[in-house]
C-alpha cells in the first residue's frame, strides 16, 4: 500500500513542482496506513530555492493530494525542504 501511495505522490509532486517551474529531486515515504509522512526535496533547474517556494510548494501540494481524495489530510504529514549547498551525493538534475 506504501508504495501505491508514493506512486501517486510521485505523480502529484512532479505535476504541481513543474507548474511553479521547480524539480522534484527526491521523494521518501515512510509510516503505515494511518500515519504517514512524506519528505521531499525541491530544487530549481536555476539552482537555490527559497523557504518560501517551499512553503508554496508544500501548500499546492497538500491541496492536491487532498483533491485526489487518496489519502486523508489527518493522517499525513507533509516536509518540502531543498537539497542543500553542502548535502553530500546531491547532483543537479540534468535538463
């Protein structure tokens, strides 16, 4: 079930990041059926994104899975952060 979950994540995210012109970079997805929690990391094909299009994107997503219908508000959490300046192993998607 975890997995169909991330599947439709996936979908979601990369929809509603394309429309704010920023990158889904990595997506994680852990809990079981009542207490999920999602963590993705964003970035701009530009390079550096701000705490505020984070804000943005977790916002427009959250709106978007609550839209979908798939997984009820109260039983997920939601963390859109970028990969850092110092992350190890990040690499800029290529374009």
């Amino acid at each position: 079930m975890m997995e169909d979950i991330k599947q439709k994540i996936e979908l979601l995210a990369v929809r509603v990041f394309e429309s704010h012109g920023m990158d889904l970079i990595e997506l994680n997805v852990k809990g079981h059926r009542n207490d999920v929690h999602i963590q993705i990391i964003a970035d701009k094909s530009s390079g550096g994104i701000t705490i505020g299009e984070c804000v943005i994107l977790n916002k427009s997503l959250v709106a978007a899975i609550e839209q979908e219908k798939f997984l009820p508000r109260e039983i997920f959490s939601l963390e859109v952060s970028s990969p850092g300046i110092d992350r190890p192993g990040y690499k800029q998607k290529q374009h």
